[in-house]
C-alpha cells in the first residue's frame, strides 16, 4: 500500500475541495453531489488508463533514476493540470478565438456552453488522438525484435514483416478514413488533426533517435543514456492522448469544470501509483504478456476514437474493452508461467 500512500493524499485534498466547491455552489447537497461525480470521474480515469499504467512502467523499467523521477513528479504535474484543465479550455480558445481566461470564466459562468463548444470539436480532437495511439500500438505490432508473442504465429509473422513506414501509410488510411465520416465544414480541420498526429509522433521519435545517438557529446550523453527528453515528451503526448477520452467523456457526466478536473486529477494520481508499484515490483517480468494486453488495449481505444469522429461510443464500452485485453493477458501470463515451471521440474 506504500505505493498509494501518495495518491490517498492527494484524494483526501482534492475531495474536500470537491466538497468545499459543491457547498459554495448548492449548499450540503452540492457538497456530496461534487464528492460523488468526483469519485465517479476518478473510477472512469482509472479504467481508462490502466493500460497507459502498463505501457509507463515499460518504459520506465530502462530508464535511469533522473528521467524515471522526472515523469513521476514533472509527469504527473503535466498530466493533471495541463491535460485535465488547460488542454480542453486550450481546444476552446483556438476554435473561439477566445482567450484562455475569457474562456476559463466562460466554463465557470456557463459551464453548459463551454460544454458545447468543446464538443463541436470532439471530431477533430478524435482524429488527432486516434491516429497517434494508432501508431503506437502499430510500432509494437510490427517489430521484429519481440522475441515473445501473445497471438503466436499471426504476430510473429506481423512483427517479421511490418515495418514503421507500413504502420504510417496504415494510420494515414485510417485519417483520410475519418475524414470520410467527418461533417463537410470540419472535414478539413479532422484532416489536419489525423496528419498532426501521425507527424507527433513521428517528430517525437526523431528528437528521441537524436538524444540516443551514441555519437552524441558525452557530457551531456550520460544523463539520457537510459532515458531522454524524447521518451519524456513520448510519454506525456501518450498519456495526453489518453486523457482526451476521458475528458471529453466527463462531459457527459458533468458540465462543471472544476469537479472535472478535481475528479480526472484523483484518477490520473493512482494511474501513476500503478506505474511507480509496476515498476518496482517487476510485475511485467513476472506477468510478460501484461505489456502486449496493454497495447492491444491501445489499439482498440485508437479505433473506438477514430470511430468516434462520427459515432458516439459509451465510454463504459471504452473502459471495459481496455480492462478486457488486460485481464486475458493476465491470466496468459499465469498460464506461461506454469508451464514455464512444469518445464523446469520435468528437466
């Protein structure tokens, strides 16, 4: 429990200032009605981006102390302000011409219209989301360096044949897919954020190919050695993409922008908690299928986004699906495991 010691902290704070919100606004009633949507916001986090926990930790295993410690205490401060609260009043403000404050009060004052004006440009914000974890799961789909598969044979032969420049020509289909789908007066805009996508993450990769480069200057190589400005910013546009789901979802719950913020920020607190205690623990040596469960859960959260350009999906179906693919890697891992040690004992 060491691990969430942290997190139960951070709960317990942001809880009362739920409650203190609540009551300035409706009383008693307010106070546990702004508990209860941010104890429901946090579960829905939670579930969300349990397989992002995953993906973390199997980055952050290679990582030296300096960048591993810097995702988890920097990392975190980006993953709950900027994403949970900047990043949607930021998709408003651009789309209005507003300026950020103008539209901080327009939440405030008018949460419902805020509301509104944040998801017109659902479609876009999906497109741009869905392409760049797109190519995440592509990227660990095709590798030929994996030397353990989860589907056997079919992934094998995927990573043996699969290469980086088939999973962007992949993913830009599926853009000019959804552009397809998108309404005539955003299909330019849906455009755009699909290609701004696949260009992130390709940029990203770039930066962090540079920092690795064993040419590079050694005084300043032996700080990213295991680790890099590039990984960092990798995982903080991941955990972004992951966070645009879950923020305009919680839209559907509540209008209230503060309770959303409060409720996401207690959530991406134990999605951290998770990391740290997987990395510790060495949960994905001993459960090795955990990190492919991971990715398949990305993928298919790739495509309920890029679907969701067009159609509006549940995001109990979201959650649920993500939780799925972890839970049969799971019990994969278990089962290799045993036969692992059946082969042992046997020899």
């Amino acid at each position: 429990m060491q691990h969430f010691r942290v997190s139960f902290l951070v709960t317990a704070i942001l809880m009362a200032v739920a409650a203190w919100w609540g009551y300035t606004l409706a009383g008693l009633q307010g106070a546990l009605q702004s508990m209860f949507i941010a104890v429901v916001l946090g579960i829905m986090e939670v579930s969300l981006s349990f397989d992002n926990a995953v993906v973390n930790a199997a980055m952050l295993r290679n990582w030296s102390d300096f960048w591993k410690n810097l995702f988890l205490t920097v990392g975190i401060l980006v993953a709950v302000f900027a994403m949970r609260l900047l990043f949607p009043l930021l998709i408003v403000a651009v789309a209005t011409g507003m300026g950020l404050f103008d539209v901080w009060h327009l939440a405030i004052d008018t949460p419902l219209e805020y509301s509104r004006r944040l998801n017109a440009h659902h479609a876009e914000v999906a497109a741009f989301g869905g392409t760049f974890l797109l190519l995440v799961f592509l990227h660990f789909l095709f590798n030929d360096k994996r030397e353990l598969h989860w589907l056997g044979a079919i992934e094998k032969k995927l990573g043996d044949y699969g290469t980086d420049g088939l999973a962007i020509f992949v993913t830009l289909l599926a853009a000019f897919a959804c552009v397809g789908m998108a309404p005539d007066a955003s299909k330019l805009a849906v455009l755009m954020a699909g290609v701004l996508g696949v260009v992130v993450y390709v940029g990203v990769g770039f930066i962090n190919s540079l920092l690795e480069d064993k040419e590079i200057d050694p005084q300043f190589g032996k700080a990213i050695q295991r680790g890099s400005l590039g990984g960092f910013l990798y995982l903080e546009i991941l955990d972004a993409s992951f966070s645009f789901d879950g923020v305009i979802g919680a839209f559907a719950i509540t209008s209230d922008v503060v309770i959303i913020m409060l409720g996401l920020g207690i959530g991406a607190m134990y999605v951290r908690s998770m990391t740290v205690y997987l990395v510790e623990k060495g949960t994905l040596e001993h459960y090795v299928y955990l990190e492919h469960g991971a990715h398949y859960a990305i993928g298919i959260l790739a495509l309920i986004m890029l679907a969701g350009v067009k159609y509006s999906i549940p995001e109990w179906i979201t959650g649920l699906s993500g939780v799925a693919f972890i839970v049969l890697s799971l019990f994969s891992s278990i089962r290799y495991r045993r036969r692992k040690f059946m082969e042992r004992y046997r020899a």
